[in-house]
C-alpha cells in the first residue's frame, strides 16, 4: 500500500467528524486525537518493531516484552486497587503466562525463537492476560462484597478463609473465562479474527492464516486459565489477615 | 451485675473502632456460663460488633477478650469459631438443600454428617423431617431462622451468639424461636448472647441483660432491671424515647 492509498483510508476518519458535528455528538476532538494518537504509536511501533527484527537481538526482545507486561500491568491493576500488593500479583501473573506460552511454543519447536515470532505472539498473549485481569479483579471485587454475608457465614461456622471465598472465587475465575471461550465458538462463523484477515490480506495462504489462527486462539485458552486461576489464588489470601478475618477495604 | 457464675465469655477494656468511627468503647463485663444474656440497645450501639468480637470475626484494638478463660488470641480461629457458634441476622444459606445446609459445618472439616443425625437436629429445632430435602430458596423465613440455628448448633458449641434473629418474624413463629432458645439453653447447657430489639422478649427469656448505647455498656443485670432501670438513659429507652 502505498502512502497515497493510506491518506485516503483518512476518509474513515472524516465520515464519524462529519457525523459527530452533524448531530452534535461532541466527540470530534476525541476522534482527531484518537486518530493522531493512532498513526504516531503505531508508526513508531512499526519502527521499533523493524529495527528489533533486523537486529533480532535477545536484549531487544526482552525489553519489548518487559515494556508490554509493564504497560498491562499499570492497566490492569487500576481495577484491583482493593486487593493489597496488587500490582505484583498482576505483574507476576502475566511474567508466567509469558513465560510459560513461549516455553510451550519454543520448547516444542511449534514457532522459532526469533523476534518475529516472540514479539508478536507475546503482544496477543499479554494484551488477552491483561484484558482477563481486569475481567477477573472486577468481577472479583464485586463477587466479595455482595457475599459478604455468605463469607462471614463460613467463617462463622468454622471455615477457612480459602473455603470462605471459594464459590466467589470460582464464579469469578468461570466469568473472566466465558468470553474467550465463547468467541472461539463462533470464530470463523460470526468474525474473521484479526491476525488472520491481515495475514490472508498481505497475500498470505489461508491454509496457512487459519493454521497461525488456531495456534494463538489455543494460546489464548490457556492464557485465560492460567490468568484467572492464578491471579485469583495470589489475590483471594490478602483479603483476609492471620485470624482469618475478612479484612474491611 | 455481681455474677456469681462462672464467665463464658470475659471481657477486660475492650475498644473498637471501624476508620474514625470509635464503636465499642471500654467494655467490661462477662457473660456468664450457661445463661440466657439478652443484648439490648439502639441501633447502632455495638451490638453486633460485640458478638462479633466474641468469635473472633474481629478483633479488638485494644483490651483482652477471654472464652471459657482463656485470651481469646490463644485459641485457634477456627477452633474458636466452634466453640462460639454464631446465627447471623440474614439466616444467609448456601444453595441446595436444607440438608446440605446442616451439612456444611462438617463438609467444611472433609466430614459428613449421617442422614439420621439431619433428621434429629430438624427434630431438635421443630421443623419437620420431610423438610431435609427441601430447597432453602423455599422456606419461610421462620424455617430458615431454624435451619440456620440448627446449622450452628451441628459444631455443637458451649456459646450461641444470635444477632437479631426473630426481627423479622410473624408472631407464631417468633413464639417458636423463643421457645427453641430456651430449650437449647437447658438441654445442652448452652451460653445464649442473644441480640434482640424486643424488650418484652429479653425480659421473659433473657436471664440477664447489658442494655448499650453509643458504643458503651450502659446498664447490665438480671432481665428484670428493664422493668425498672437505675439508669436515666435506659429508662428513656425503655419507654421507647431513646433509640
């Protein structure tokens, strides 16, 4: 594509300005800056993201990497702010969700550990870690305070703290999970994901596209579990202290 | 209240405060042993954070709690919360059935409780046998009140806390509950702290009772003292002009 063809796809951008002041929805400024913001934060992505490759330097890679678990973890942990120390429990989450894909993938020879491959997959990854942390602390959060009453119920009659909170737990953990696992049984009937159409898009085999699309979404189901369990289990003991009492946020 | 028994629950200077909101303060005072004490007072006076207290559901900031003499901070918390059973004011249940309600204490120690002795807790609280396998989401509110208690009762403590259990009761079923309390007291020899707003009820079933308001225990001694208080602020709230 050249930078001709690109300026006209701008012609997306014109038709929600002309809309947004034709009906008065006030949101052109938002619009222009989400535009401008886009085209700088990709363009120099793509730079980035070109001299990784060419150089497909280890030290390179680890900082991308760093850079996006520590960009998802200020994300996420914003809906968690109730929980104590949460912020390394998101971070230390999404690092073994990383750690653990890329062992998979290149432990058994399923992708190379080059840049191209690393980078990429671990954006998927970590971007779906963080989204399902934020899933999980919300509902979480929410789960704890309008059971209170059953959690002071076990604990009442005995119970430990993990048999306190299980049920909010486990219907937190099954809500964060739901909708990666309902979008992957409609994908290829309702949406054509992403990744894919760009792959078939830049003239790629679809065999192929579909054969990259099956691995990530697999790499997503286990990104969700691992993610909600996880975090669930690092979050749930800091809401109570050593008398097993349900700590006031 | 000059106690002649021996106390179940002791406490020595106790404070506690939620954010800047000081909510009991220097309370001393022991339940005794055996007894029916009625807990009575406004809203807001501490009652509740006071049974709570009682089974570790919180802890004091500063002043000594002791159960059956021993500091409170000795015991296990779940150990304690064994020996100090507590029927919260909702009657929260788990979902299932009543007998997976009756269950639940020892489900929670990787036990189960026999069939039969379901049947003979129902029987123990006047509720019928047939109910064991009923959907708690179908009992009236009186059922759950004595399902709850008969679920309390399954860890079989020597202390009963009840918050407010009969504040939402019809007449017959709030006369039951009453009489249900009574009989546990005398069958098993157990301590009741009973929460209640009714006066009329902690007069008839309570052997002794703290009247507390603002935190603080205003007026304590055998029920009687609510026919006639020494206090001024307890008189008026006797005649319904506190609270």
């Amino acid at each position: 594509m050249s930078y001709f063809t690109l300026s006209l796809t701008l012609i997306f951008v014109l038709i929600p300005l002309v809309l947004s002041k034709t009906f008065n929805l006030g949101l052109e400024r938002d619009t222009l800056v989400a535009t401008i913001r886009s085209i700088i934060q990709l363009l120099a992505v793509g730079y980035v993201l070109k001299f990784v490759f060419e150089s497909d330097s280890l030290i390179y890679i680890f900082l991308m990497v760093t850079l996006m678990i520590v960009a998802a973890t200020h994300n996420a942990q914003k809906k968690g702010a109730a929980i104590r120390g949460i912020v390394a429990k998101v971070a230390a989450t999404l690092v073994f969700v990383e750690v653990l894909t890329q062992s998979i993938l290149i432990g058994f020879n399923i992708t190379p550990p080059t840049a191209q491959y690393i980078i990429p997959i671990s954006g998927m990854v970590i971007g779906n870690s963080m989204v399902l942390s934020i899933l999980f602390l919300n509902r979480f959060t929410a789960e704890v305070e309008t059971h209170q009453d059953q959690t002071e119920l076990i604990l009442s009659l005995g119970g430990t703290p993990k048999q306190a909170i299980h049920r909010q737990l486990i219907q937190s953990i099954k809500a964060s999970m739901i909708p990666t696992i309902e979008s992957q049984k409609t994908v290829g009937l309702v949406q054509l994901p992403g990744m894919m159409s760009g792959q078939i898009i830049a003239g790629a085999d679809p065999i192929q596209a579909v054969q990259f699309q099956l691995l990530i979404m697999f790499l997503l189901l286990t990104t969700a579990a691992v993610t909600s369990i996880l975090l669930g289990f690092l979050s749930y003991p800091t809401l109570f202290n050593k008398r097993m009492q349900l700590m006031k946020s | 209240m000059s106690i002649q028994y021996k106390p179940a629950v002791h406490f020595n200077h106790v404070n506690y405060s939620a954010g800047d909101t000081h909510i009991l303060k220097e309370i001393t005072g022991s339940f005794p042993e055996g007894k029916i004490i009625t807990l009575v007072g406004p809203s807001g006076a501490g009652k509740t954070t006071l049974l709570k207290l009682c089974n570790g559901l919180l802890s004091p900031d500063t002043g000594e709690i002791y159960v059956k003499d021993k500091p409170i901070d000795n015991i296990e918390p779940v150990e304690l919360r064994r020996l100090v059973g507590m029927a919260l004011q909702s009657a929260p249940m788990i979902s299932g059935t009543v007998y997976d309600n009756l269950n639940l204490p020892l489900e929670l120690q990787g036990k189960k409780l026999p069939e039969q002795d379901a049947l003979a807790w129902l029987h123990d609280v006047g509720l019928e046998e047939q109910l064991i396998s009923r959907n708690v989401k179908d009992l009236s509110g009186g059922q759950r009140q004595k399902v709850s208690i008969a679920r309390t009762l399954v860890n079989k403590p020597e202390v009963l806390l009840l918050d407010e259990i009969t504040s939402s009761l019809d007449r017959t079923s709030l006369k039951e509950i009453e009489e249900l309390i009574v009989k546990i007291n005398r069958k098993y020899g157990t301590t009741i702290i009973w929460i209640t707003h009714n006066l009329q009820q902690a007069m008839e079933i309570g052997d002794y009772t703290w009247v507390m308001m603002a935190g603080e225990v205003i007026e304590t001694g055998e029920s009687e003292l609510l026919v006639n208080p020494a206090n001024d602020k307890v008189k008026r709230f006797v005649r319904g002009e506190a609270g």
